[in-house]
C-alpha cells in the first residue's frame, strides 16, 4: 500500500508553515534574481529570443573550466578521492592557496590561516554566525549582494549606507567610518557585484586605517568581511587591492572570503575558503564542520595541484578574463553608441568581475514608473533580462540595473542591443 501524503497534509500549508517554524525562517525572503530568473525561463520556453543578463553564473557553453582542472578532477576521482575531506580542508589544498595570497597578494597567513568551505557563501554565512549577536550592529554599503538576507536571518541591526554612481558605488573613507563605528561586522566587497566597478585604492586603504583606529580599546572588536572572490578577474589597467596588504595592522579584524566560483567559472564546483587570522580559523573549521559544508574531496585535491600550476593556472584567468571582457566591452561600446544617439540609456566602463552597471533613463514616464516596470519593459518587449538595483538592497527607482555576460555569447549582446535599441528608438 502507498501513503498518498498529500492526503495527511493541512489545508492551509501556509499557515502550517508559520506555526511550525521559528518566526526568523518563516520570515526569510526568496532570492529576488531567482524569481526573475523564473520569468526568462517560461519567456524562452514559449519561443522568446532573450538575451539572459541576469543570473551570476557561468554558462560552460560559453565559459567551460580550464581543461586542466577537469583533468585533475577526472584523476582525483579515479584514485577514489571521494571519502570525508578534512573540516578545515585538505593540507594541500590550504597550502596551494597560503603560497597564492603571498605569492600574489604579499599575505603570509600560512596554511592554518585558511579554511575550505564549499563555495564562498558559508564562509560568508560563518563569519555571521561567529561575530553577529541578534541586536548588534552591522554594516554594508549599497548595492551589495544578499546583505540583506544574512541581516534579517541573524536579527542584526543592520545600516545601510548609500553611495553613489561617481565613486563606482563605493563608500567615501568618511562615510565608511562614521558607518563603523560600534559596528561589530562590515561587509566590504570588490571587485563589486552588482555593479562591476573596483575600489580605488586610497579608498580602500582609508577604509582599513579607520577599522584600526574603531578597534582602540574595544572589548569585542568589529570585523570587516572583505569578498574578494572576484579579485583575478579584471579589466586592463584595473587592479586589484587588499586591505591587509594596504594596512597590515587591520589583520586581526579581517575575514577574508574567495572562492574558484567566479575566477575559475566553477560555481558548480563548490571550492571556496576563508582567510582568516589563526585564531579565528579554529572557530570557524568548528563550525563549518557542524554544518558539514566541506567541499568535495575530489574538487579539493583537484584544486590544490591546479594552482601549484602557475602556468595552467595564469593562462585559465587569462583566458576568461579575455572572454568576459570581450562581452563587457561589446555591451559598454553598443550602449554608449545609442547614448551619442540621444537615447536614455548610460553605462560605467567595465573594471572588474562579470558585471555592467547599466542605466535606462525611462523611470517616472506614465508606462515606467518604476524600475520594475522598465525591467519588464527591456524583458517583454526587447528581449533583455536585466536585474534591478534594488535585488541588491538599493532603495529607489533610480534607473540602475546590473547586466552579467556569465550565461551570453557575442552574438547574443549584438542582438540583444539591437533590439533594445530598436524599442528605445520607439
């Protein structure tokens, strides 16, 4: 006999879901790209020609991982490595990234200062657990990824902070300090998802000289999470910087997140680490272990033999920074063309990651008075999935949407821009 579940559940599922679990859960939101995601998806499945811009991933199609590393997946698999990895990661695979960030950010935290997890998110989510009490005081600087969420799942109190379009969507040093103080977490990242643009260094470096002085004489100090798992992947003449390596007396106070996710295209993969003082390791391995957020055995040993590589290594990042900025610069180059045009659109030239800040000069019309109804607009009638600024927390119709090449091809931009153009021309 088969038990029919549906016959045993409540009738209002969603008022059972509320009574079962803790108010926190029954409150948390669903991803905002996800949901747009979904419409692309069913506009497609009808016949739709859309140009996908919106999901922060890599389509292998387009952006397969380096034949290297799917070799020495292929081989860790056939010796069997695929029992329980160690809770802080495989040794070498904490020395292959320790010997990186000396060899290419001047950091020597050794291999006791890194901590695998499976992808960047639960190192991220770790650092909240670790430092974040409900009620304390937390900081992030707008846009910015899924800051959000984190805040309401950990009943922080947390602080927006704008900024704005001509600082490339960055804090000023005076606003980051202000921000910071009685702070116990700041969530800095760059290169920036949404918006593609990197922190000057000036900034960046005055930013971890008022982590120090916040710090003096504070009982439980205030951390800055700095995601940097797009730091390989930038643009000519575009450079990356650390705040530790910019200002080594903020290393106590830094967890530092990264991940072969993004400079590698192997979000699948599910590789990522902390770096983090020793001390602050310890805790987190803890933790990570608790969750059982390891990443795979296989994809570990993989890694680790992949970037003691340097020549295979180099010439992957190469090679997708080549790719991805081709896309980037055909989307700059076609949207700033219909801008001399007189059409309401403008873009911030591409500095880093897989993103394009893109504005559309159409909200407060009678047909688009917000951004939702301008994204759908672009989605409907152009065929172009874009994500509005506020997926990433930023308050108000203000025209701003991100664009990701991680999923298009050349050819999908130039139609793609053709056909926006042809509706903005209208």
């Amino acid at each position: 006999m088969t038990v029919r579940i549906a016959d045993h559940l409540p009738a209002d599922p969603r008022a059972a879901m509320r009574a079962a679990v803790t108010p926190t859960i029954a409150a948390m939101q669903g991803s905002l790209i996800l949901g747009i995601a979904q419409q692309v998806r069913q506009l497609k499945a009808a016949g739709a020609a859309v140009a996908d811009f919106t999901v922060g991933d890599f389509a292998p199609a387009q952006f397969p991982i380096p034949p290297g590393l799917s070799a020495e997946i292929g081989r860790a698999l056939a010796r069997g490595e695929t029992n329980y990895p160690p809770a802080e990661g495989m040794p070498a695979l904490r020395q292959a990234v320790a010997d990186l960030y000396r060899e290419r950010l001047g950091l020597d935290y050794g291999p006791d200062g890194v901590c695998v997890c499976s992808g960047a998110r639960p190192p991220i989510f770790a650092t909240w657990q670790m430092f974040v009490r409900p009620g304390d005081k937390t900081v992030s600087f707008l846009p910015g990824w899924n800051t959000g969420y984190y805040a309401q799942l950990f009943g922080a109190d947390h602080h927006f902070v704008p900024t704005r379009a001509e600082d490339g969507f960055f804090p000023t040093v005076e606003a980051a300090r202000a921000a910071m103080r009685g702070a116990r977490l700041v969530i800095l990242n760059s290169p920036l998802n949404p918006t593609g643009t990197a922190i000057q260094p000036e900034v960046l470096r005055g930013i971890a000289q008022a982590l120090v002085e916040e710090n003096r004489g504070r009982a439980e100090p205030c951390i800055l999470l700095f995601d940097q798992v797009y730091w390989l992947l930038t643009q000519p003449g575009v450079s990356h910087h650390n705040p530790v390596a910019l200002v080594p007396e903020c290393a106590p106070y830094v967890v530092q997140v990264d991940a072969i996710s993004k400079w590698l295209a192997g979000t699948g993969l599910r590789v990522g680490w902390a770096v983090l003082p020793p001390h602050l390791q310890e805790r987190m391995k803890a933790l990570v272990g608790h969750i059982g957020a390891w990443a795979p055995r296989a994809e570990q040993v993989a890694t680790a033999a992949f970037l003691a590589d340097r020549a295979s290594l180099d010439a992957g990042v190469a090679a997708l920074n080549a790719a991805v900025g081709a896309r980037l610069g055909r989307l700059y180059t076609g949207i700033q063309a219909m801008k001399a045009r007189g059409l309401p659109v403008d873009a911030i030239a591409p500095q880093g990651a897989i993103y394009l800040s893109f504005w559309v000069g159409l909200v407060g019309r009678e047909a688009t008075p917000t951004n939702e109804s301008v994204r759908r607009l672009l989605l409907e009638q152009a065929g172009v999935a874009v994500v509005p600024f506020q997926a990433f927390d930023m308050p108000g119709d203000t025209g701003w949407f991100r664009l990701s090449v991680g999923a298009v091809g050349m050819a999908d931009i130039d139609d793609a821009l053709a056909r926006l153009e042809a509706l903005l021309s209208r």
